[in-house]
C-alpha cells in the first residue's frame, strides 16, 4: 500500500483540521466493513441529498440514527432469535455501523424505512450570512468620511 504524507500540505492551511481529518480516516478503513450494508448517496436537489441503504430483516427498532458534529451514524443491532433452526442462513442479519461525513450546514431532514431500504434525507441550509447577496452600486459618493463613521 501507497502512504502518502500530507503535513507539508497542513503546515500553511489555517482552520482545515477536518480535511486533515477525513484524509487520515479514509487511509485507515476497514475494507470488510466498507461493503455492508450496501448503499446509494443520491442527489435529489440543488441542496438535497438521500442515502438509501439495503436493511432487508432490520425493523424501525433494530435501526438507530445519529448525527452529530459533521457525522452522520446509521447503527443496526438485529436481536438474534434462540429458537430458530436454519438449514440455511442467506439472509446477512450482522450488525452493522456506517458513518457518513457531513459538510457543514447539513442536517438530517427525514428518515424513513420501506420495503427494506433506509433512506435518510439530507438538505444543506446554508445561514444567511453565508449566502451570496446582491450589493446595490449607488450613483454619489457620501460626504461622509471612514474616520467620521468610526467615531460614531
């Protein structure tokens, strides 16, 4: 394997911790873990997302989701039954975590199980201070001088 050593990248960039972050989490993943449960990340808007995972056996109750700081963590826990006697088990029932990194301003807008996929909704709602706005050109200067409106 390939590693590749990003610090001198890090040593100018101010405030990129979670690139830095996301870099090292992405060299350090378990590849078993990478293919279950499968799953689609699907564009449904300008700022719409939704993740549909194949959950097929998993009730509401098996499923938990979590998203906090950047992360979103789908979580199933499927209670195994004692009674049972397979003559063959196909069915995958482990449990499972899956962890999603989130770029800022996205939240979880809906969650929803049918048919035995997952699918959780995801909207970026960028606050206003961030979103791009039209700045009106004025035709006169103002008389008003900088050190004048900073005394004021």
């Amino acid at each position: 394997m390939t590693t590749f050593d990003f610090s001198p990248l890090f040593r100018t960039m101010v405030g990129f911790d979670r690139l830095n972050e996301a870099l090292e989490h992405a060299l350090h993943v378990d590849e078993s873990s990478v293919s279950y449960p499968p799953y689609n990340i699907e564009t449904t808007g300008e700022n719409a997302y939704t993740i549909s995972m194949a959950v097929a056996g998993f009730g509401k109750n098996d499923i938990s989701i979590e998203s906090k700081e950047n992360e979103l963590v789908v979580t199933g826990k499927k209670q195994e039954v004692k009674d049972s006697k397979y003559l063959h088990r196909g069915i995958a029932a482990r449990n499972f975590e899956r962890r999603f990194q989130l770029a800022d301003y996205v939240r979880v807008a809906d969650a929803s199980l049918v048919d035995g996929l997952l699918h959780i909704d995801l909207v970026r709602e960028l606050p206003e201070a961030m979103k791009p706005r039209k700045i009106e050109i004025g035709s006169a200067r103002p008389a008003v001088k900088l050190e004048d409106k900073a005394a004021a």
